[in-house]
C-alpha cells in the first residue's frame, strides 16, 4: 500500500510540474511555446542513471567510475534545463515571467523524478525494475 501512496504522490508532482511549465507557455501574456524544449532534458535525465545501474554490479562499496559517469551526464543535463529557459528569456524570446515559472516547473519535476529513483530505486521486492 505504501507503493501506491508513493505512486500517487509523484504522479501529482509530475502533473503540478507540467502544470507550471505549461503555465510559462500558454499564458495569454506569455505566449511563447519555446520553453517546451526543456521535455526533452526531462526525458533525457534518467536515462544516463538507469543504463549505468544495468551495466553496474553494486555489491562494491568503493565508488564506480560507470556510475560517476552516470551522475556527472545526468547533472549536466538538469544544470541545461535550468539554463535554456534563463538563455531564452536573455534572448528575449521568452518574458522572464515565463522563465520564473518554467524554472519552478524544472525544480517541481527534477524532484519528482530524484524521489521516484529514492522511493522504488531499492533493490526491495517492490522496485522500479518491474515497471
């Protein structure tokens, strides 16, 4: 039951951080839909964790090169999430009002997504590996 619970509390954070994104994009003031470019740094996050733990046997202790890899390509991808919307509104593409919200959007969605890997990333009989 408390999978579920879980569950259900990071699908209503995933929602609010689209939520605020869309808000950036779609408010008649804003009107620009240049910030949905950072869907794709959401997509692309987890992946670089996800291979590496595949490819990794965790019984070591000592830190593994493969995975520091994996952390170091996943911080760079979140770091540019939060840097497009910021070079979009320098650009003037987008109103900094936009950016504020998209930028609450990354902080809201990044979190959702590092509590998904805390909350099934064990190795207990209710993983993410069986999704």
């Amino acid at each position: 039951m408390a999978g579920i619970k879980a569950l259900i509390s990071l699908s209503f954070g995933g929602a609010v951080g689209l939520m605020f994104l869309m808000l950036g994009c779609a408010l008649p003031q804003y009107n620009q839909y240049w910030p949905l470019f950072v869907l794709f740094f959401y997509i692309l996050s987890p992946i670089p964790y996800c291979i590496a733990r595949r490819l990794v046997d965790d019984t070591d202790a000592t830190s593994n090169a493969c995975k520091e890899l994996a952390i170091f390509l996943t911080t760079g991808i979140v770091v540019s999430a939060f840097g497009l919307p910021i070079v979009f509104a320098r650009a003037a593409l987008i109103y900094w009002g936009a950016c504020a919200l998209v930028l609450t959007g990354n902080t809201v969605i990044f979190a959702t997504i590092l509590g998904f890997f805390l909350v099934f990333g064990s190795n207990d009989d209710f993983s993410w590996q069986q999704w």
